[in-house]
C-alpha cells in the first residue's frame, strides 16, 4: 500500500503546485500508516525530483522519456495506471489545477477509483475514506466518501498549503510503454513571466468601477511591488478590458489565495462564489454600500484613484 | 459531423444555498434551476456554429430525471436536433460519465463538448472520465476551436499561459469561455423546439456510483469588515503586515 503524488514537470523543473500535492500525500500517508511516493513522468533534473523529500515523499519515481513532456492525458493516464498498480498504490493525488482537471478524472475511471476533486482537507480515516471538498462554488462544503477500494483526490490549489518536513527523496528510474500521441502540440504562449493566477499566493484583482483598460497600470503595479497575479471581474473580462484568464467566480475560475485585494469591484454572489474562500480579503469602493463589504475582513471606502496609488506607495515604503 | 454536448441542471446562480435533513442534503427550497451555464454558453453554442458551418447534427445529453426537461427544450431552442435523457438520479460524476459512455459508444460522435464544471458540484470531472470510458483524446478547458475535415485546432489554457494543439476526431473537450459567445433562443427556436425529439431511455443497471456525499456545510463565516480610512492607508498595509500576517 502507498499514496501516490502525482509530480508535475515543466522545463526539468518540479512545479510548485507538486509541492503542496507532495505534502499532501505525505499526510495522508501518515494517516495511513504508509509511505508517500512520488511519481513524475517526463524529463526532469534528478536533484529537483530528491528535493521532494523535504514535502515528506520517501521516494521518487521517475518515467524519463521527453514523450510524456507534453500533457496528451490519454497517454498519460496509462503510464500512470501502470505505475500505480506496480508501486501498489491506494490513494492517488492530484492538484486540481489544469493538469489535474484533465489527468485525475481519466485515472479515476481507468482504476474504477472513486475521485474527489477540489479538496480542502485531509481524509477523515476512522472507518470509512471521507474527504472534504469545496460545493456550490463556495457557497458550501461537501464531505464526500469514497467508497472504492482505490482513491483519486485532487486537492484545491492553496487550499492545504506546501509543508517541509525534511529529508531527501530516493528518485528510482522505471520503464513504460509510451503509446505514441494523437495530439501535436504546435505552439506553447507563456503570458509573461508573471505569476499565474491558479497558483497565485496573493492575487490584485480590478473590476468595472475602473472605467477602462487604460487604468490597470496602478493594479498592475500593485502586483508587481507584491510578487502577485492579478484577476478581474466578469464584468471585465466580458468587454475584454482584461484577458478571459483572468476572469474569477462562478463562471471562471475558484481561487483560494492567501489574500485577495478587490478595488473597484462590487461583490455581486456569482464573483464572491469564486474567491470567498480566501483567507485574507481587502475591498477597495467608493460605494459605502456595495456588497462586497460584508464578505471583506478589510475595506477602504474611497476613490480607487485615489487610494490605489497611496497603497502602492505605502507598499514600496514597506517592501523597502 | 456528429456532435454531443452533455448538459446538466445547476441551482440558479444566484440561489441561497443551505441544506436539510441533517445537512444531508440539499435544500430545493424556493430554488430555481437553470442549464449550467458553461454548457449553454459554450460547449452548446459551439456545437451548433459547427454544424452551422460544417453540416451534420448536434445531439444533446442528460443525465437525469423530467425535472431536466426544460434546460433539455431550452438547448434545442438554441439550435440542437435532438436530444437524449438518461433516466437515472446522477448519483455521482462517475455514474454520469459511465451512462454516457454507455449511450455514446455505439453512435460515432465526432465531437463530444462538456462544460468547464458544474457550479453546484464544481467537479470538472465529467468529460475527463467519459474520454477514458470511450479511449479518446480528451482536451480540458478549451478557450478556442476550430475544426477542417477530421482535424481540429484548438486552444487550451495550461499554468501561466495557453497551448494551441491539434487533435484528429473523435476526441472529447471541456468548454471554458471564450470557445463561444452565449445565444438567447428565439421564439422561432422555441417553436421548432416542440418538434425535436427528446427521447428518454433507460439507464444501464450495472453501473453504480463510487463515492457519496455524507453531509454538506457551509463555508466558516468571516468576522466583521474593519473599515480603515482613506487617507489613512499606511495603516491598512500595517494591518496586512502585522495582524492578517497577509504581505
Ligand atoms: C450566470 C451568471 C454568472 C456570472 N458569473 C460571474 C463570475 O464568475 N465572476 C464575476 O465576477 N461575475 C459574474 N457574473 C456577473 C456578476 O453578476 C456581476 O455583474 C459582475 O461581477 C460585476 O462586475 P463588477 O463588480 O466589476 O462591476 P459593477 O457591478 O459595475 O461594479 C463596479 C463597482 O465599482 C465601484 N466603483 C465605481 N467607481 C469606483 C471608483 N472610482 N473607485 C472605487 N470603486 C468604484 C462601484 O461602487 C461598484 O461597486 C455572473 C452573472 C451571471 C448572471
Ligand atoms: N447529469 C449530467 N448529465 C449530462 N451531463 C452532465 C451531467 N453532469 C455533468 N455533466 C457534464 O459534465 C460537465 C462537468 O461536470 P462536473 O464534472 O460535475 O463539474 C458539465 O459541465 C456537463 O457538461
């Protein structure tokens, strides 16, 4: 019996999202009495992949064939169900971030292994497998049981957090048959260097009160002073003062951030679904009466023109 | 081209939402339903411009009981031929996915569309497990797509930026905005959407779900908002320095 991290690689470099996903399964796999393994599949720096021993994974195993870089979850999800039934895992954990969406569901039903995705908590054990997990676009929590002999879990980005607990990881090499791929990548676009927004620890976020794309240079320079993503209002998104990525809510995307700052936006249910689950939210409104208040722990009731440019100084000033 | 859009039946978005019977489930009370919104707006307009520009048929599925008639009747207004109702509860995503497939696999769809995610069970999950049950290509969160004889190019979001691929049919993608521009059915599309056939079949009995929900319950309150004054700023970033230990 083993839990089974589910490693993601990019350029031979462990993704930060794997981290959290490592600490993850080590908990659990102290919950179990077991040990917790990684698995990673493509090409990867033998040093990263031992690193994941500080998160608590007794052992690393390493698929190194430059087929598997790119994420064909057809193909993928093979590799892994073999890897899986060969390491004699029980409990296989995702982050349910893009590769997560679209890996987990597909071993799930590969391994006839009930899946919960999106989860905020470690299993509950005694007696049966529940895990709890984010409903109704955060208008409410579900605990869900899985009552398969095998477990897929994805967790929800931020939601457990990275843990170090130290040592070091044995990275073992394995073979596997690598189907040959249907789908051609034929160009890969980073938007920047910035820091994506389904990772984000700290997330600036703008809405319709900002009257035009021209005014985002104070938003952006707020994230930028804080090492922060930003993100937008549908309402935003909708008239494409701001790319489609950033749209956050119901209808976009469910962020957990360690703090999420919302200036000119104002909190109607469908964008609170989407990052109420925040641990620190900041409202910035000229309105005193928009709703966003009552979901804020902190707010400005103020111009945003006004106010974003002193908190950006008051930032500089503190980040020296 | 042959086409499937999968659609399901959400809480509307702007329903309260609490529980009953011990938190064990979901309270209907004075709750309105509506298609899910990434289904109708873009998994479902998408499939008909394809058919519009390339001919063929979009079929539409469900998974569930005659409560799922209207968003069923409403998705042919829009412009799909026919549709199919799986008459089951939708236990759980696997038991959807697995009636599906089921359904699906002997009827050549070129293309089959979910949406991103349901916003009451936020799974993103579906299409994920119905591409594995009929061992297709399956393409998640799909902003673009564009399709030339039997090869599709298409748009993906990925961590921190975007990946165009193409993909020969069959294969299966999740919807995300951006693949279509929402479309409100026309008294012309409701009248014609009388005449479709919306053909209900039974569920498979060998399936089962997995995993089950034990209780519900909701997010941890948040305490009161501190409100700090607009010319007071610096104390707001101390606040976020020192107490929510936040930057
Ligand atoms: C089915 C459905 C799904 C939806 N999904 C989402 C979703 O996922 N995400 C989402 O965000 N929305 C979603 N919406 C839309 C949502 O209902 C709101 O319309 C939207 O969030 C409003 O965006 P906003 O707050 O930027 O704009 P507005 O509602 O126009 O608010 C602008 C705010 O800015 C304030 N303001 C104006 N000027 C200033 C200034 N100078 N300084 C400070 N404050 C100022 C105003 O007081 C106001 O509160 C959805 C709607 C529906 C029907
Ligand atoms: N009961 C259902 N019947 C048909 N399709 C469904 C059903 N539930 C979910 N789906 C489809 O699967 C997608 C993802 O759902 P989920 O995995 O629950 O987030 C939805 O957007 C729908 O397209």
């Amino acid at each position: 019996m083993a839990v089974i991290a589910y490693i993601e690689l990019s350029g031979n470099k462990v993704k930060k999202a794997s981290l959290e996903t490592a600490s993850y399964a080590a908990a659990t796999a102290q919950k179990l009495g077991t040990e917790a393994i990684g698995l990673a599949l493509g090409s990867a720096d033998a040093s990263e992949l031992e690193a994941l021993g500080k998160y608590g994974l007794s052992k690393v195993v390493h698929v190194n064939n430059a087929q598997l870089d790119n994420l064909d979850s057809r193909v993928q999800s093979k590799v892994v169900a073999d890897q899986m039934n060969a390491l004699g895992g029980k409990v296989l954990v995702f982050s349910h971030n893009y590769t997560g969406k679209a890996l987990a569901p597909r071993l799930s039903a590969r391994l006839n292994a009930g899946l919960v995705a999106g989860a905020v908590a470690l299993p509950e054990t005694d007696g049966g497998f529940v895990v709890e997990k984010t409903a109704f676009s955060g208008k409410g929590l579900a605990k869900v049981s899985i009552n398969s002999d095998l477990k897929v879990i994805s967790i929800g980005p931020n939601s457990f957090g990275v843990k170090e607990v130290g040592g070091s990881a044995a990275v073992e090499t394995a073979d596997a048959a690598v189907e040959a791929s249907s789908v051609t990548v034929k160009e890969t676009v980073k938007l920047s260097d910035k820091i994506p927004l389904s990772e984000a620890e700290l997330v600036v976020s703008a809405g319709r009160g900002l009257r035009g794309p021209e005014n985002w240079g104070m938003v952006e320079e707020m994230a930028d002073i804080l090492g922060a993503a930003t993100a937008c209002s549908r309402a935003v998104s909708d008239v494409d003062w701001r790319p489609h990525h950033e749209h956050v809510g119901q209808t976009g995307l469910a962020i957990s951030p360690n703090l999420y700052i919302a200036i000119a936006i104002s909190g109607a249910i469908q964008h609170l679904a989407g990052v109420s689950s925040s641990k620190t939210i900041v409202v910035v409104n000229k309105d005193p009466e928009a709703p966003f208040f009552k979901s804020a722990d902190y707010g400005i009731v103020g111009d945003a023109f006004d106010v974003v440019p002193k908190m950006n100084a008051a930032l500089k000033k503190l980040k020296g | 081209m042959k086409i499937l859009v999968c659609i399901s039946k959400v809480p509307d978005t702007t329903s309260k939402i609490a529980f009953t019977d011990n938190n064990t489930k979901f309270s209907e009370d004075g709750v309105t339903y509506i298609m899910n919104p990434t289904d109708e707006w873009y998994a479902l307009v998408r499939g008909v411009e394809l058919k519009e520009a390339h001919g063929g048929s979009v079929t539409v599925v469900c998974v569930g009981d005659s409560s799922n008639d209207q968003i069923i009747r409403k998705s042919l207004a829009i412009g799909a031929d026919d549709a199919v109702r799986i008459d089951a509860q939708p236990d759980d995503s696997y038991f959807v996915a697995a009636q599906i497939a089921n359904y699906a696999k002997e009827q050549g769809f070129d293309v089959i569309i979910t949406g991103k995610e349901t916003i009451n069970y936020n799974g993103s999950v579906v299409g994920g497990m119905l591409a594995e049950l009929l061992d297709l290509p399956y393409v998640a969160l799909v902003t673009k797509m564009d399709i030339a004889g039997n090869e599709a190019t298409i748009e993906r979001e990925i961590e921190g930026g975007k990946e165009i691929l193409s993909v020969p049919t069959p294969f299966v993608i999740s919807a995300n905005k951006g693949l279509a521009e929402q479309r409100i059915p026309n008294m012309r599309g409701i009248m014609a959407a009388r005449k479709k056939p919306l053909n209900v079949i039974p569920a498979d009995a060998g399936i089962s779900a997995n995993t089950s929900v034990v209780s519900y319950s909701a997010p941890p309150a948040r305490t009161a908002c501190k409100y700090v004054d607009a010319d007071n700023v610096d104390e707001l970033i101390r606040l976020l320095h020192e107490e929510a230990k936040a930057i």
